[in-house]
C-alpha cells in the first residue's frame, strides 16, 4: 500500500508542476518532457542549429540533482557501470529519434492526452505496442550483462556536470544559444524550471516511477503499481487543464504537434521497445543518472547526440508532420533495436537447472 500511495503522489506532483510550469512559460501540453527538453539543451550547447529549439533546460538539471539527492540521503546512492554501454547508447539514440517523430516523451505523451490532444492517444497505443514487443523478449530470455560496482567519485561526475551547466546558464549565457521563437523561447522562469525538476526527481527517485514500468509491469507481472501513478499525472494533468479553460479536445491544431497517425504510433512504439530493452523510459534513465548508474549515463548521452543528430540531419517531425529523413531512420532504428534485443537473448532456464 505504501509503494502505491508513494507512486500516486509522485504522479500528482508531476501533474501539479507541468501545469505549474506551462502557466509559467513551457509550452502547451509541454509543462515536462524529456526528449523536448533534451533537445533544447542539445541546441543551447550549439550541438545543433535549429533556431527553435535551442535553451538549456533548467528541468533536465532539476531532475538528475533531484534523484542525486534524495539517494544520498536515502542511502541509494549506488555507482555501477559495465552493463553493455554501447548498446544502451544506441537504444538511448534511437529512444530519442522514436520521439521526435512523436514529437514528445513518453511523459509528455500522457500530458498531451491530459489536454485533450488525441494524437497522443494514437502514441498510446504505439507505445503499448512497442512495450509489449519489447515483453517479447524479455520472456525468450533477453537480458544484459550485470553492472558492476564502481568509485562512488565516478558516481559523483554526472550530477557535477549537472551544476556547471547550471553555471554555463546563468553565468556565461553568451557562450550558449537561445531560441528567439518556437518552443525554445518558451520556457518558465530559471528557478521554477530548476524547483520543479528537484521535486519531480525526487519523487520519481523514491517511488520508481517510470512511464514504461506501468505499462510493462502489468502485462509481464500483473502489477498495477506503477500504472496508477501513469493514471494519475493524466488525471491530475486533466483535471487542472478543465480548470483553467486550457483543454482542447481533438485532433488538429494541437501544440507542437503533428496528425500523422501512422507515425505517432510508430514512433512511440520504438520508443516502448527501446524503454523495456533499457529497463526503464527517458525519464526513469535521469533518474537512474543521479543514482550513480554509469550505464544510464551512457543511455541519457545516446539520447543527446540522437536529438543533435535528427535536428542537424532533418530528421525530427515538426507541426506540419514527419519529414521523409525520419521516417527512414524510425525503420532503421526498429531494425538496430530489433538486432541488439535478439543479440542479447540468454537464453530461459530449464526446469530444474541451478
């Protein structure tokens, strides 16, 4: 009962602060999401040049420090690394190429869905899609090989990286690029961005909250935990949108969005199978980060270069829709994580080994 109440209120407090966060700045149905967010900062650090979306997002900082934190003080604070990095950078790259064709996270799916947007109800699916593919083969044996443990200081180096983009903002915002329109000239003030990513990070550190974990748990385990909490940011996130008169239901016109149902679904399914492979979706691996895990480190970095990539090689979606470059590398991305979960098949033991 503690890991539900625990996994509700951790959704209500994401909910509470993407609304919080949207009122103040964030674009529409955008009040959090990862691979947005992700995005942007690529472009402030000049990683890409898409004039639209470049900032660095207080939030992401927000979030690794959050979970970085409350491990500390909860003792879970636990440095491990070595569990195939590289095929966790490539997931974490395709993860990302499979969103900005949605054009969201799986956590701004949900936002969007609290706002009316339909579109993300056909991402949804996708994603539903994608992570019961991803069951698949976990049940014929999938599994990487174990981290190990390593110096609490190479745990440390992450989340330090964390404060000095936190520097390089306030202090030397001459060396970074910002977007003077689009979704990256819209963002909540500096210390509410980075307020709202330390409590978000720390809920999500001490319940587990993960977007893909509820789906999957409830195939795979029968376990409805981390699904309520799902429920519970599209609720929360429902709720506050009819109260202020910003729920518009349909298909068109939506923010920053695109109708191309073949390709939200597609899309979001590639993220769901990345995210099962991973063991946890793009928000879950910050939250892992400022845990110590080097592994996840790896996986946030693939998903950095992947939006660097898309928007310097046009492959990201825009409100007019999927552009034909991504829609190339969504089919390869399928075919790259497809090889890495039959590649990493270890076999089920037989009835009776040790």
């Amino acid at each position: 009962m503690k890991a539900k109440s625990l996994v509700i209120l951790a959704g209500a407090i994401v909910g509470i602060s993407a609304i919080i966060l949207t009122l103040y700045g964030n674009p529409a149905n955008m009040g959090f999401c990862i691979a947005c967010f992700i995005r942007d900062t690529a472009g402030g650090l000049r990683m890409h040049n898409a004039g639209v979306v470049q900032y660095i997002r207080p939030e992401i900082i927000g979030l690794v420090l959050g979970s970085f934190i409350v491990a500390l003080a909860g003792k879970e604070f636990s440095p491990r690394a070595g569990s195939a990095p590289a095929s966790r950078f490539v997931l974490g790259f395709f993860m990302m190429i499979g969103a900005l064709m949605f054009l969201g996270c799986p956590l701004r799916m949900m936002l969007r869905i609290g706002g009316g947007d339909m579109n993300a109800i056909v991402g949804l699916v996708g994603f539903t899609a994608g992570i019961l593919a991803g069951i698949g083969f976990l049940n014929k044996g999938f599994s990487f090989k174990r981290a190990y443990k390593i110096s609490k200081a190479d745990g440390y180096i992450f989340p330090a990286i964390q404060v000095a983009m936190l520097v390089l903002l306030l202090g030397t915002p001459a060396l970074l690029a910002f977007s003077e329109e689009g979704p990256g000239s819209m963002h909540a003030p500096v210390a509410f961005a980075l307020v709202g990513g330390l409590v978000v990070g720390a809920a999500a550190q001490k319940s587990r909250f993960c977007t893909a974990g509820g789906i999957r748990d409830a195939f795979l385990l029968k376990d409805l935990t981390l699904l309520i909490g799902f429920i519970s940011v599209i609720l929360v996130v429902l709720i506050g949108n009819l109260a202020l008169g910003s729920f518009h239901f349909g298909f068109e016109g939506q923010p920053v969005a695109h109708s191309d149902g073949v390709w939200n679904f597609l899309g979001m399914a590639l993220v769901g199978l990345a995210a099962v492979l991973l063991g946890g979706c793009p928000l879950r691996q910050l939250i892992l980060s400022g845990e110590g895990n080097i592994d996840s480190v790896i996986t946030v970095v693939g998903m950095l270069i992947g939006a660097a990539f898309s928007h310097n090689f046009g492959l990201a979606s825009s409100a007019q829709g999927p552009m034909f470059n991504g829609q190339i590398a969504v089919v390869i991305g399928f075919v790259a994580v497809a090889a890495i979960g039959f590649l990493n098949l270890q076999g089920r033991p037989e009835k009776g080994d040790a």
